[in-house]
C-alpha cells in the first residue's frame, strides 16, 4: 500500500496510476512500482525503467520522451490517479 500525499496532488509518483497515448493514438494504463512487483502484471512498470523515469514529477498533459532501442518515442500524459 502506498500512502498518499498532498504534495503528490497532480504529479506522478511511486504507485501512481498513469494514462498516457502516443501520436498514434496508443493507449497504455501503467502503474509505477517496485521492481520485485512487476513479474506477471503487463500494466506495472519499475520505478527503475526509462518510461517511469520520464514520468516522475510529471503532470497531465504533458509530453515526455522516452529512449527505446529504436529511438526516443514520445508520450502524452492523460491521467494520474493513485
């Protein structure tokens, strides 16, 4: 369980819900988590990836770019929820 701050009021965090979508019109629903919480969930992400470091402190709307072995792809920011 992750308790929850004011100061996480709007940003992306450690056990944040966050929705994002690509120019394509991909979306994905992930969740920022430890790394050992990750092993069969598709929709949790580690704290310790490249996605989850271009979304912590982050705000809907914006726009982040994430290295990928193909180059960076960029993402938008939908929603946060915790």
């Amino acid at each position: 369980m992750v308790n929850y701050s004011p100061q996480q009021e709007g940003k992306v965090f450690f056990g944040a819900w966050v929705e994002i979508e690509n120019d394509a019109g991909d979306i994905k629903t992930l969740r920022i988590v430890g790394p050992d919480e990750i092993f069969g969930r598709n929709d949790y992400i580690s704290i310790d990836s490249p996605m989850a470091r271009a979304l912590l402190k982050q705000t809907v709307d914006s726009e982040i770019s994430v290295p990928t072995p193909t180059g960076p792809k960029t993402w938008t920011i939908n929603h946060i929820t915790y």
